[in-house]
C-alpha cells in the first residue's frame, strides 16, 4: 500500500472562526494545526516539523512579521506565507524584507486562490530541500576528495627509509587516545604528520581542527579556542563556537605551542585536566572529548628550565613526544622525495617533466633550511618553468630555481658566495612578503605558515626591523 505525502501547515491567527474555517476547508488535502497566538505557533514549531506556516498579520503581542523573524531563527526551512485583510504595499515590504515572506493571501480569502499559493509554497520548499540534499552531497563529496588529497599529501612526506621508524613508531600511537608532542623545525612536516596520527585514529571520522599558536594575539586566541557568548565583551553581538567545542570528538593540532602565554598555559592545563571548557562570558562549563596533538620548533625542556613554559603543561603534553627530523639529516630520502613531488606536480599540472642525474646532485648539495616544505617549493617552481616533455639539466634547474650555479660545478652549500646568494635572496622575499602584509608580521607568519617568534628573528637577522 502507498502511503501519500500530506504537507504540514500551521495557520496562525488570534480569531478562533478563522482558524477553524481554515481547518474545515483543507484538512482532507493537508495535515493542518492551528495557533491563535505567535507564542503558541512558536511553541508548536518547536516540538513539530511545519512545511508551511500561514499567520495573520494582525494579531495582539506578536503580529506576523515578527512571527516570521523567530520563525527565521527556530525553523528556518519552513516557508512562510502572510494573511491580511490589508493591502499595504509597505507592510507587505517590510514582511517580505524582514521576515522572509514567501507569498501572501488577501481576506477574505477564497478556496482556489488560498490552494494556489499553497501549492506554490510546497513546490518552493521541494525545490529548496532538493537543492539542500544536493549541496550536501556536494559538500560530502568535497570532504572525501580532500580527505583523499590529505592523505596524498601525508604520504608525500612520509617516504624514505630516514621515515620508516617514525611512521612505524605513528602508527602504534595513532590508535591510543595519548596526548602527542612533535618537536622539529619549521618545514619538517609537523602538521603532516598531526594529520596522519588522526587519520590512523578510531577519530578519523571526526574534525581535525589545526591551531596556529603564534599566528593570533593572545585575547583572539583564547576566542578563537573557547568561543565566546553573547554579550561578553564588545562587539560579540552573538554566540560563538570555539574551535575546542567544533573539534568535539575529534583532534585538535596545537602548532607551535611554546610561543603561548602564561595565561593561555593555565587554561589549555585545565582543559587537559578535566576535560571541560568554559566559554568567554559563559558561567557553567561544558565537557569535550577530544585528542591533543602539539607541535614546536623549541625545546620545550630548556623552556620549562627558563620559567617560560609550565613544568605540569609540560609532563601533561609530553605523553608521547616525536622528533621530525631536519631534511639535511635525511638526505638519502631526497631522490626518492623529489621524484615523489616531481609526480605529484606532472599530474596536477599536466606535464612529463623529469630531472637529469646532474640535477638531482645538485639538489643534493643544498642545506635546505626550509626542510621539506622548501623542497616541495623548489620542485613545483621547476616544473612549472619547464617547457613540457623536458628532461631539466643542472643548469636549468639551478636557473629556475635561483640555486647558484657555476660553469664548471655547482656552489658547494658551504661555500661563502652561496651563502651570501641565499642571505641575499631571503632577505628580499621577506621583504616581499612583509610589504604584502603591510607590515603585520603576525600575518606575515600566517602566510608563510611559521611561527610569529621565528619570523621576528627572521625579521631581526636581516635587519629589517
């Protein structure tokens, strides 16, 4: 047997007669409740699912435009149609404007007329849960490819036999709910590997949500962390979720977590402790679940040693802590890295580029300061200067690069002049990148995804503050 679809409708109007002609003339084509009060409609809507709700314009306490505000704010999905006797072009504006208004019917109303917008109405609200379903299945859809893309990216930096111990050593961590500590320099794949313990969790379906320490004063940062309620200083004009309260469930990645003040270290302790946060301007707290990750580029031991960083924060991030290792002390992986990315970079940009045996030595003698990351840079920018189908020698390599390169052999990277070459070539890039920034180094750092400490000694190296 096949059951028919019957919509939903409220009708909403403080004269009882009305109501219940309304009733009579369409509960055999609807399923339809009334309300003769906006307080009463609101209540219902709350504990049921309307397709449509029609409210007389007129009505004492609360008329219908301000029906429809609330309505906007507790039902959102249901569509709303006006009922008034009065033709006013401006109420009808302000109804339309304010409360969202769908159509309206004019009393006394007639059967066909009134049936007419209401099948309009349904139509409308199919036709906007259609495009609900499908944009969530978009967005679904989205998720999956940049899930998958995750994981390419993870797998980027996680081959080479200088990497097997530690994505041997990840991969019995990732299960476990242990908090984890990753030291390493800027470049190493800190946040990669943040990432790859959460998608070997049994958190993996959940948010990964990463937090850039440095990169936010500390009044955005505990915001952004805990959220805030309205009200609770000026300009929180509503509510805010924090990024703690978002990742429920999942894993959060604090990067660069030596730079946090005082203050922060205290409420982050708290959190690890009881497992509770307590919004800005909330007066009660509200228990997470979530898995913490860290990161730095300090150690954290000569901190705790200096009185920068608390000892009891300290033993209760450093459950399990991993070492990244610096690109210049693995460099056995790099062909097989570059060789990785040169892969990578052919299929994104749809070329057949490969390195001659002489460039891949090249490379070879390079310190590479920015470890891995810089590499990836290196490589993209040589693939994409490259004509297609070319094989790069060491002299187009060290050109598109901006790696020294002389006639007769390639500048060892101990060699003075190279040093002065990339000293000179860094300061210009982070004065490129300062002056897009217009001078926020906080955004600078966020740009260039590096603590704000390490590019103000950057900054301060260079002499360019």
């Amino acid at each position: 047997m096949t059951t028919i679809f019957r919509p939903t409708i409220l009708y909403v109007d403080d004269e009882p007669a009305n109501t219940l002609v309304f009733k009579k003339t369409f509960e055999h084509d609807f399923l339809v409740t009334t309300a003769q009060s906006g307080a009463e409609a609101l209540a219902k809507i709350k504990e049921k699912q309307f397709v449509l709700c029609m409210m007389d314009q007129r009505m004492p306490e609360m008329n219908g435009i301000t029906l429809c505000k609330h309505l906007l704010e507790v039902s959102p999905e249901t569509v709303r149609v006006m009922v008034t006797a009065y033709q006013e072009p401006q109420l009808l504006l302000d109804a339309i404007n304010q409360g969202h208004v769908h159509n309206y019917v004019v009393k006394p109303w007639k059967k066909k007329d009134c049936k007419e917008v209401i099948q309009q109405a349904f139509a409308y609200y199919k036709s906007r849960m259609q495009q609900v379903k499908n944009l969530q299945e978009r967005v679904a859809e989205l998720i999956d490819i940049n899930q998958r893309q995750q994981k390419n990216l993870v797998k980027q930096d996680f081959v080479g036999q200088g990497i097997e111990q530690i994505k041997s050593q990840v991969l019995q961590i990732a299960p476990t709910p242990s908090t984890v500590m990753i030291y390493g320099e800027t470049g190493t794949g800190k946040e990669r590997l943040a990432h790859f313990i959460h998608q070997h969790s049994n958190r993996s379906e959940q948010p990964f949500i990463p937090i850039h320490c440095a990169a936010l004063a500390e009044n955005l940062l505990e915001s952004e962390l805990f959220g805030y309620e309205k009200g609770a200083f000026t300009g929180a004009e509503r509510s805010k979720k924090g990024l703690f309260e978002i990742a429920n469930g999942g894993t959060v990645f604090l990067d660069e977590i030596g730079e946090i003040s005082e203050a922060m270290q205290v409420k982050l302790l708290r959190v690890l402790q009881e497992k509770q946060i307590q919004k800005i301007g909330a007066t009660h707290q509200q228990k997470i679940d979530i898995r913490i990750i860290a990161a730095t580029h300090k150690n954290l031991q000569n901190e705790v040693h200096n009185g920068r960083f608390r000892a009891d924060l300290f033993y209760r991030l450093h459950v399990i802590p991993i070492k990244m290792p610096a690109l210049r002390d693995r460099m056995q992986d790099l062909p097989t890295l570059i060789q990785t990315f040169v892969d990578q970079f052919n299929q994104d940009l749809q070329k057949n580029i490969s390195f001659s045996k002489q460039a891949i030595e090249a490379l070879q003698k390079y310190d590479w300061p920015g470890n891995v990351r810089e590499l990836q840079n290196v490589i993209e920018r040589a693939v994409v200067l490259a004509s297609p189908n070319t094989e790069l020698s060491e002299q187009q390599l060290c050109f598109a690069t901006g790696i020294a390169y002389q006639q007769d052999t390639v500048t060892l990277r101990n060699s003075s002049t190279l040093r002065d070459k990339i000293a000179q070539q860094k300061k210009q890039e982070l004065e490129h990148i300062l002056l897009q920034a217009h001078g926020n180094i906080a955004q600078a750092a966020r740009d260039l995804g590096v603590a704000r400490s390490t590019l103000f000694d950057q900054l301060k190296k260079y002499n360019l503050i």
